[in-house]
C-alpha cells in the first residue's frame, strides 16, 4: 500500500526532524548539483554541459521513474517528492547519486560492469538504464539478500537491512531492464574472485556490499587487477572508515570523494 498525503502530514508532525531534513535538502540543492557535474567533470574529462544533459536525461524519464517507484510503493512505506532527487552534506539521499551514476555509465559507455550488493536493486536500475539507452554492456549483480520479514512493506529506510514478504532479491528492476543484467546470489567472498577470472577484464567495479574495512578493502584490492586501463572505480559510504583512502593512496589514484560516495579511474 502506498503512503498518502494524510500518512505524510501524520508523519511530519509527530516526527519535525523529517521536514527540517527535508529544507536542508532543499537549501543546498543548487550548491550539491553544481559540485556533482565538476566531480564528473574531474573523474571523466567529459564537458559539463554534457555531464548535466545526462543527468537531466534521466530525471526526466518518466517512464523508468514510474516503473522504480512504483516498486518502492508496492514494498516499502515510499512517498515520492521531488527532494528524492536531492542529497544530504553525509551523502544521504534516495537517488542523487545512483543518477551520478547512470550519468557515468552514459558518458563512459562500459561493456562490462560488477558491482557488489544488489538489494534493492536502485543502483542496478539506473545503471541498467543506462546500458539500455547505450544499446551496449552488461551489469553483473551479487548480492546477498537481507533477511525476508513477514511483512509485505518495509520503512524506506530498512530497504536495505530487510526484504518485504513478497520481494525478491533485485526487486527495484523492471523486467525491461533485466535482459543486461546477470544476478548471482550469493557472499562476494566466494563469487567475486571467479566472475572476475572468468570475465578476464572488465570497465568498472562498483563496491556497495559490506563496508566493514577488511572486506571493502579486499573487493577493491581483488577487482583491481582486472579493471581494464582507462576503467573506473566506484565505492558507496566511503565515510564508515578508511578503506577507499587507503586504497587509492596505495595505488597511487586520485581519489574524487563527494559526500559519501568515492571514484577514480585506473591509469
């Protein structure tokens, strides 16, 4: 069941924090926006203009929005606004930076992307989008599910720590997007070192699953190696510790951060 406007306005008078979060995101919106074209500008060598015609692009898909909401509504207690779109100084958002990253997938045109840590799928999505409109590549997806609950929604925010009834791994990826994607349930620990042997090389690696040091650090360092010349790194919630800075001082990478999210490119 989606939440309606009675739900909302319930919700921000019992919980004020909600909405003064919700006017910070407002505040600083033209500020965030700004910096992310100049990241992207700085990781990819790509013309600004071009950077925020991609990211428009997206924003603007009505279509590929109503399907990833429409799966929102249906397992969590989802209420669209348009602040979905902005980001927190942490790095909090709902799609700020998966947008980041279609736009990355739609300058670059990667043939071979692996990221660790699917569900929900939001990121797969927009990179599944991406490589759509590319008419190119190919996402490999593990992902270990959280546990399953006895409920069939979630609070938005536990989307992550717990999958409703009736959802399955992935489950923010329409069936139209699938066709690019291969799904591999599963630890990292034990499909990661053979998908990449068995890939040989790939365009870029995408680090969203456990993010405690020892295991962010061990996805970086084992994808690495395989991550073609000109490829590109990418991590989520490089604020929980050190990891990615101690990655990318190790090998010598730039390390463009913006709020929580880390990228380079492999010389």
């Amino acid at each position: 069941m989606s939440m309606s406007w009675i739900d909302a306005l319930r919700t921000a008078l019992v919980r004020p924090g909600v909405v003064s979060r919700r006017i910070r995101l407002i505040y600083g919106n033209r500020r965030f926006r700004k910096q992310r074209v100049l990241w992207l500008r700085d990781l990819t060598g790509v013309p600004a203009a071009e950077i925020q015609a991609r990211i428009e692009e997206v924003e603007y898909d009505r279509h590929f929005l109503r399907d990833l909401r429409a799966a929102y509504r249906k397992f969590t207690r989802y209420f669209a606004l348009p602040t979905d779109f902005m980001v927190h100084a942490s790095g909090s958002t709902y799609f700020f930076h998966a947008v980041s990253l279609y736009a990355l997938v739609r300058l670059v045109r990667p043939r071979i992307i692996v990221e660790t840590g699917g569900t929900p799928g939001k990121s797969s999505a927009f990179l599944l989008r991406a490589l759509q409109r590319n008419e190119e590549g190919h996402l490999y997806t593990i992902d270990l599910p959280p546990p399953q609950t006895d409920q069939e929604t979630v609070a938005t925010a536990d989307s992550h720590e717990w999958r409703p009834r009736l959802a399955e791994s992935n489950w923010c990826v329409a069936d139209s997007l699938r066709e690019r994607q291969t799904l591999l349930r599963g630890r990292a620990q034990e499909i990661l070192p053979k998908l990449l042997r068995q890939l040989g090389q790939i365009c870029m690696f995408l680090h969203d699953s456990d993010h405690s040091y020892e295991h962010f650090r061990w996805e970086l360092e084992e994808s690495y190696p395989f991550v073609r010349s000109g490829g590109y790194l990418w991590a989520d919630d490089i604020t929980t510790n050190p990891a990615w800075a101690d990655f990318c001082a190790a090998h010598k990478l730039p390390d463009l951060c913006f709020t929580s999210q880390g990228a380079t490119r492999k010389p």
